[in-house]
C-alpha cells in the first residue's frame, strides 16, 4: 500500500478502529474479527492474560460474549490520542462500556490501547491492551467503577 501523509494515514486509522468498534456494538463477531492481522495478541479482562490470533480468529468466543448482553452492547470512545509513524498507528485513551447483561447493568470506564499495522488489506488491529485500575489496599480488587475527571 503506497504512504500517504499523516493526516490521511490518522483519518484512516480512525476509520478502521471505528469499524471494529462499530462491529462489537452491532454484535458481529466476523466484522470484528476482520479487523485484526493475522498475528494479533489480545490483553483484555477476561482470561487468560494473554489471547493469541489463532484463539481470536474463531468467532465462537465473541459470539458467546455476545450472547450474554441482553440489550445493546454501548461502547463510547472518549478523547483518543493516535500517534502514526510509518507503517505503525497507535491509539490510546478511555473508552465506557454500558448496557444490560446477564449478570445485570454494566458500566464501567477503563484504559485502552491498540497498535494497528498498515497492510495491503489497510490497517489492521495488531495488539490491543484493556484495563482498569486496581485498589491498592492489598484487596486486588479492579476498579470498575472510576470515571474520567
């Protein structure tokens, strides 16, 4: 794929984190799993600590996900920074997820990353990092409910 300038490159990062956003709220498990290169590593909250593409490119897994919200799935992207050098993009910032799920209302802020990799097919979701603080009162226990200040 030919280099553009940064700016185009920035609107077209954007673009392609959007879709996989986009794909987790209209609960597509193939769109989202389009959205990722072929070597993609996952951190996120449920286990185990570390998700290699060959587990993500099944979308039963995602599906399953879904299957226990029992509305909409509201995923809103707060203030992200995205820095592009070269063939590399990453975007880092605070994203919200609410809605309904089994186990009852979800909402919660927390810390997200994600490193793109520019490919023929565009840019594509090489690594992505989510988190939530934890107490740091010996309990361990994650802090789901901080809100940005």
């Amino acid at each position: 794929m030919p280099k553009s300038d940064q700016s185009n490159d920035r609107d077209a990062v954007l673009a392609s984190f959007a879709a996989y956003v986009n794909a987790i709220r209209s609960k597509d498990a193939t769109a989202a799993i389009h959205c990722f290169d072929g070597e993609a590593v996952t951190f996120d909250f449920a286990p185990p600590l570390e998700n290699r593409f060959d587990a993500l490119k099944d979308p039963k897994g995602l599906e399953e996900w879904f299957k226990t919200w029992t509305g909409p799935i509201q995923t809103d992207v707060g203030d992200t920074t995205v820095t592009v050098s070269g063939d590399l993009a990453v975007l880092h910032g605070l994203q919200r997820l609410h809605g309904s799920n089994t186990d009852g209302d979800v909402d919660m802020w927390y810390r997200a990353t994600v490193v793109m990799a520019r490919k023929n097919t565009g840019w594509r979701i090489t690594h992505i990092h989510n988190s939530v603080p934890m107490a740091m009162d010996g309990s361990g226990k994650a802090l789901t409910d901080l809100k940005p200040e």
